[in-house]
C-alpha cells in the first residue's frame, strides 16, 4: 500500500481534484470529474486507515475529530499546495476525502469566466454570491475575484473560511484569513468581529445557517462588499434558500435587506471539456431595479424569466451559456443535454 505522501503525490502529477480515501476500495482519484483507483493498489484495509490518515493530523486536529467523529481542515503538501481535507467515520472506520487547492491562483480569464464576473471585483459594498453544488469550482472563482482586487487596488480583505484554501500573497491589498477553529470559534462570532476589524472586503467561506447569513446581509448592508458560497442550483433557489432559513415574522424584513444589499449571483457547474479538463457553464443575476422589486415581493420564481431577458444587463442564462460552450466546441452536445441544455427555439 501506498504512503499517504506518495498518493498526494499523485493526486498531483495526475491534476486531480480529490483523493477518496474509504476502507474496502482501493484509494480512488477523481480526474477531470470522474472517479477511478490508483492502478495497482488493493483494497484499504479498515485497520490501516487510522495509520494511513493520521500523518495529516495536527494533536489538537486528532482530538477534535475524537469528540466530533468529523473534522474539516487544510494540509500544506510542501511546494505543491494545499489540501482541504474532511476525516470521517463510516462504519466506525476512519475515511478521509482530500481536494486539492492549487498554489497558484488562476484568473477569471484563465477559468473561462464570462467578462461580466469582472465587474464584481470592482464593486465598493454589497453582496456577491457564487452558487453550485459541492465541486463545482466556487472556491477558485472566488479566489480569482478577491486576488484580483488585491492586486488591483489598497484594500483590507478579510476572509473566513473552514479550512483555508487559497492562501493570498498581499499585493496592493493587506488580507486576514481566518480559519474556523484555529483563528475563530464560529462562523457569525467571527462576522459580527469582523465590523471592527476595519475591512472594506469580506469573503465568507459559506453562508451555512441562520446566524451566517443574517450576520453577512449586516456586513453588507452596512457598506462592505462581501462574498459568500451557497450550495444552491440557481439564482432563484438561492433567493428562497436565503429567505427561508428566517422565521415567517422576519422574512419581510429579510427580504428588503436582501433586496437592497444584494449585486449579484453567478451560480455555477464544471463539465468535461472536449479539450480536455472541465469548463464552467454558468448562471448570472445582476441585481438590477426590477430584480430588486421582485426579492422585496416575494416573487424570486419570476427571477428565470429576468435573466432570460436581460442579456444587455450582462445577465445570462444557463442555457446560453451551454449554448456558447457548445457553439465554441467545448462540450459535446450530450453533455450538453445532460446540464439541461434546450435548443433556443424550444425554451419553456
């Protein structure tokens, strides 16, 4: 069997996203979106796991994942990068998933994100989300946008996250990470913070509960621009996901705060490319006039028909934007389909 430090090492000559590392299988690698185990390895066995994962582990790290049975966090592989890691328990055997975070920062243009997403580095305050489901390139959009605002103009960049990811080299910008845990105890202690740690921009690893999101909408309704993730297919579901954690007395007043902080949302999918890797298709929502009346109505089910046609506005719809990849020869037209792609001409 392969040393934990061997299988890092190829997760990275082989560019995959994650290590799978569960007793009774063999180690198993996700290339380019799709499963497949390290050749020539056999099964893990469930009494080597505690062996094979524990070298990741700080003491402390060891203890909370004895009281929690699951525990998040990052591990710097020497000059490659940095893996985000969650150890758990199945069976009552220790398994482990570890995706790679690449040293290197890609840009907005070197991610094939539409010119648009630009534009929300530029922004001075207000909310910016970026959706999708687990894996689906949130984490390095994100870190595009905020390191192009640090290398594009004198900011404090102040991001709390579970674990770190990306680590920032300052530029023209100073930035504070904050890990959970290590740096902080929870997400909204650490958000109220953060209104006296001076920031102009806020990065916000998840908007997971109640406390998370509304402690976000006081920072950036309070002048601060802010970036969080959701794990939400679309902009409309990310408008009701919001507003349905409140309680049925608070979610008018939900809604205004929503309407009025809110900039945008890009919500997201990776596919396999014709070219090779995976290309994002996207979904995006500029928080224009109209948007803003329909979150303060209470109509985010009318916010599909917005986006299709307000394309001027920068605005695109997922479909377009399948149709762009497929026109260009990025994705196969079953791939295509499979996203949820429908002909122009038979939109419904």
């Amino acid at each position: 069997m392969l040393a934990i430090r061997d299988m890092l090492t190829m997760v990275v000559e082989q560019q995959a996203s994650d290590l799978h590392l569960v007793a009774g299988v063999p180690a198993m690698l996700r290339v380019h979106g799709a499963l497949s185990p390290i050749p020539n390895e056999p099964p893990l066995l469930s009494q080597d796991m505690e062996a094979l994962i524990s070298p990741l582990f700080q003491p402390e790290q060891k203890e909370l994942l004895a009281v929690n049975k699951e525990i998040d966090f990052s591990y710097q592989f020497d000059q490659y990068g940095r893996f985000r890691i969650n150890v758990y328990y199945q069976k009552g055997i220790m398994s482990a998933a570890l995706r790679l975070i690449p040293s290197k920062i890609k840009t907005l243009d070197e991610l094939g994100m539409p010119k648009i997403c630009h534009q929300f580095s530029a922004l001075r305050q207000g909310l910016v989300l970026v959706t999708g489901p687990t894996g689906q390139g949130k984490s390095s959009t994100l870190a595009a946008i905020i390191d192009e605002i640090n290398q594009t103009r004198g900011e404090h960049i102040l991001t709390i996250e579970d674990p770190i990811e990306f680590v920032y080299t300052p530029a023209q910008s100073i930035i504070s990470q904050r890990e959970l845990h290590a740096d902080t105890h929870s997400w909204d202690i650490a958000l109220r913070s953060a209104l006296r740690e001076d920031p102009d921009v806020v990065l916000v690893g998840e908007m997971r509960d109640y406390e998370t999101i509304a402690a976000a909408l006081t920072v950036a309704e309070t002048g601060h621009l802010v970036f969080a993730t959701l794990h939400t297919n679309s902009a409309a579901q990310t408008v009701d996901r919001i507003i349905d954690v409140f309680p049925a007395a608070q979610q008018a007043q939900i809604r205004s705060q929503l309407a009025m902080s809110l900039e945008a949302i890009l919500s997201q999918r990776l596919m396999p490319s014709l070219k090779g890797g995976r290309v994002a298709a996207t979904e995006i929502l500029i928080a224009t006039p109209a948007v803003r009346n329909l979150i303060r109505e209470g109509k985010a089910f009318q916010l599909d028909n917005v986006i299709q046609t307000s394309s001027e506005f920068g605005m695109i719809t997922l479909n377009s934007s399948l149709e762009k990849l497929l026109t260009d020869g990025l994705i196969s037209q079953d791939k295509a389909i499979e996203y949820g792609y429908k002909p122009q001409g038979n939109i419904q």
